[in-house]
C-alpha cells in the first residue's frame, strides 16, 4: 500500500510540473529563413508572458507576449491574437516545437543562464 502512495504521488508531481518544465531560458539550433541563418532565443516565464530573440543575418528581432500552454499545444499571443501555435515536445533539456502551417520543427536547448 505504501508503494501504491508513493507512485501516485510521483505520477501526480510529474503531471503537475509539465506545463512548469518549459519554464525557462531556450536557445535554437541555428536554422534557415527568409532572412538567412537565424538562431532564436524564447524566454518564458511562469507568469505567462514570454520574450523572444532572433539574431538573424539581417540583425536582431525581438517580440514580447503571452502564451498558454494546452496539453502539448503552445499559443504565443500579442495584445490578444494567437501570432503561432506550435506542438511542443519536452525530452529534459531540449524542446521541440513543430509548426504545422509551415512543416517547420525546431529544437531549443535550456540555457544555463536566467532569462533577460
């Protein structure tokens, strides 16, 4: 009995700490655009809200938002309308997120340092 608990409480903290686990600082492989190689950097906070980097050929592009996480879909909003949703995989410290408007997947590594 007293293994039945504690399994149900590990499954139950795993549970809870998904939507928790893409909390953090990611930075992408390099990949290429409309504006050359771009490596993108996606801060998101636990709050709900989100920052990105794009360091492109072209220069650097930054946005700022919200997001919600539903299931292992991920919404990025500006002032309210959805700008992408991808399907997100976490595999420990990598996230891969598969834009399915553009057939694009793109592997995002955790930082060691804090988000900016």
């Amino acid at each position: 009995m007293r293994n039945l608990v504690l399994i149900t409480v590990l499954l139950l903290l795993g549970c809870a700490g998904r939507h928790d686990g893409i909390v953090g600082h990611w930075k992408s492989d390099p990949h290429p655009t409309q504006l050359g190689m771009s490596t993108e950097e996606l801060c998101l906070r636990s709050d709900g809200t989100y920052s990105t980097r794009a360091t492109t050929q072209a220069g650097r592009l930054r946005t700022r938002g919200r997001y919600e996480l539903r299931g292992n879909s991920l919404r990025f909003l500006v002032k309210d309308s959805v700008v992408e949703e991808d399907e997100i995989e976490l595999r420990g410290d990598t996230l891969i997120t598969h834009d399915n408007g553009n057939a694009l997947t793109l592997h995002y590594h955790r930082q060691r340092w804090p988000c900016w």
